[in-house]
C-alpha cells in the first residue's frame, strides 16, 4: 500500500459520491479551508492501482504556535473493504501524517469518521472534544411526493405546513448569491445567534462558502418572504444524492407563520425533484444542547443516525498532556 496526493477533482469527488462519503471530505470542501487560510492535504491510499481510502486532512492551529490536523467525516473507505484492510490502510495514512505533524508542529489528528463500522487503531486515544454533531436525522426522499407528507411524523407538523401555504409565505430560491442576497441571509442568522444564545460566522465566512458551489457540491441559499419581507433563509450543501441543511437564520417575531415548517417542507421538495437527491440530512440533533430545535426537527419523523465516535492521533504526547489539562481548567 502507498500514500499519494490526489489533486484531481473529478477523480476525488467520484470515489466519495461511490462510497456514500461526506460533503465534508469533498474536493470543494478542501477549497473552501484553503480560502478560510487552513492548509489541506488531500490523501489517498491504493493497493496496486486500487483506491481504498481518502482522506481530506485540515490544519487547525492551536495556542503557542501549535495545531492540529483533522479528518472531518472521514477518511473515506471503498465500500466493501474488510475491517482488516481498513486498518491497513488507515496505519499507511497515520504514518504520512506523523510525517507532516513533524514539520507542521501538530500535537495530534482527530479523526471523526462518517460511516461505521469504525475500528481505531489500538494506540489511539479518545477525543478531546467533539466538532460535527454526533446525531442527525435524515428523511428518505424516495417516495412519492403525497406519500413523504403523509409520513410526516406528527398531525401538526403537517398543519403547519398547509398553515404557511395559506398564510401567504412564498419560498424563493436563489441561482445567483450577491452581497445583497448574503446581508440578508447575515442578519437572519444573527438574529437566530442572538435569541438562542450562540456564536455565529462573520459575513466573510458565508461569502467564502457560497463561492466554492460547483459540477458536484452545489451551495444553495432559500428564503421565506411574507408581504415582501425576507422572515426565513437557510443553506443547503447538495452532494451526492444529499441535501444538508447546513445554516439557517429566522426572524422570531413572524413566528405564528409556521415558516420553517413551510420551509423544510419546501426545501425538501425541491431537493428531490429539482437536484435529485434521495436523503434529507436536518444536519444535528442533540436533546442536551438543541432541546427547542431537536423536537422541532423530530416533528418531521424520519430516521435518526449516531455517527461513530472519533479518536486522536497523538503525535507529542506531552504536549496532548497539556492541552488537554487546559481545556479541563477552562471549562471549570
């Protein structure tokens, strides 16, 4: 087995979409953390010709002139490998990336994978923190577009639905983003931060993402207009054959709309008649952080997925040490 550099895009992005991989491990994922000023490598593993693993690696840069490198939603096997290869491979990939730490001064790589089974190497350790959500809720777009309705999982959520199309709410998507369309969008989400109490990206950071939309990740933002003011936006990545909710931002004070029913209702329509995708990813639940927004979200029905749980690579262990000891003081 050997470790090379894929920097082919079409090459790249077709052995994920085959293997049911991320968007996060997308070729325009990688360019999007190169325009947020990250260092990416783009990794992957063969044996005799055969690809077996990518693996999208991000630099990440911690305190005292340290980082560390990480793996989001990935790396991405070949369907059908044996738990055994997939060990292989991964001990290949771990040994490039105690290269690079070396020159990189990286302490450690989290790997956060997509898919189980996952099957760390012994040596590895248990995460220090957590950056994807580790639950979401998914819907099968394949049915019929009466019987995905019908399936809903609650009467209300269905009500409301029917309510917002009474009420007037039009749904807009938009094929050209400005700085017009993102200001909006900003002060949506701003207002959403505000009222449920967290940080959010500044404007750059959305401008960035929407300009990476390409042939295999689309970005697309939705609005919700009622009487000509803008009350809803979301962002949606398209990958594959899915559709992730990834941001969205909602004006409270139209809350008795039912606008994200309408919205979500809308939003999946679109995503399996006009971009043909067959799952809609609500893109995190969590019952302890999210309560308002995960029942809201399981009003929907659907399916609910656990991603596996990652584990770190240590590289300086005495480094790791000490990291780890602050982030216990911090949160105290």
């Amino acid at each position: 087995m050997r470790v090379f550099s894929q920097q082919n895009k079409e090459i790249w992005n077709r052995f994920l979409i085959a293997n049911d991989s991320s968007f996060l491990q997308s070729y325009e994922w990688g360019e999007f953390q190169e325009k947020l000023g990250r260092k990416i490598w783009r990794m992957a593993v063969d044996n005799d010709g055969e690809t077996l693993m990518q693996a999208l690696v991000v630099k990440k840069t911690l305190a005292l002139g340290k980082s560390y490198l990480y793996i989001p939603f990935g790396p991405c096997f070949k369907n059908g490998l044996t738990d055994e290869k997939k060990e292989q491979a991964l001990e290949v990939l771990v040994v490039e990336l105690k290269k690079i730490a070396k020159v990189k001064k990286a302490i450690y790589c989290y790997i956060e994978p997509f898919k189980p089974p996952f099957k760390p190497l012994g040596s590895l350790k248990l995460p220090q923190k957590r950056i994807q959500p580790q639950q979401t809720l998914v819907i099968d777009l394949t049915p019929a577009e009466e019987q995905i309705f019908r399936s809903l999982k609650s009467k209300t959520t269905r009500y409301n639905i029917r309510f917002g199309q009474k009420a007037g709410l039009e749904f807009e998507n938009l094929d050209i983003i400005g700085n017009k369309e993102i200001e909006i969008f900003y002060g949506l989400a701003q207002k959403s931060a505000q009222r449920d109490g967290f940080a959010n990206y500044d404007k750059d950071y959305f401008s960035k993402l929407f300009s990476i939309s390409g042939k295999e990740l689309t970005i697309k933002l939705f609005f919700a207009k009622h009487q000509g003011s803008y009350i809803v936006a979301n962002i949606f990545v398209f990958f594959g054959k899915t559709a992730v909710h990834l941001f969205g931002g909602f004006d409270h004070e139209f809350r008795s709309l039912m606008a994200p029913y309408f919205m979500h209702w809308n939003q999946m329509i679109f995503a399996k008649n006009k971009m043909n995708c067959e799952v809609y990813d609500f893109w995190g639940i969590d019952e302890k952080k999210w309560p308002g927004v995960t029942h809201f979200k399981r009003s929907f029905g659907g399916k609910e997925i656990e991603y596996p749980k990652g584990c770190d690579v240590v590289f300086d262990t005495k480094w790791y040490k000490l990291f780890a000891l602050a982030r216990k003081i911090l949160k105290k």
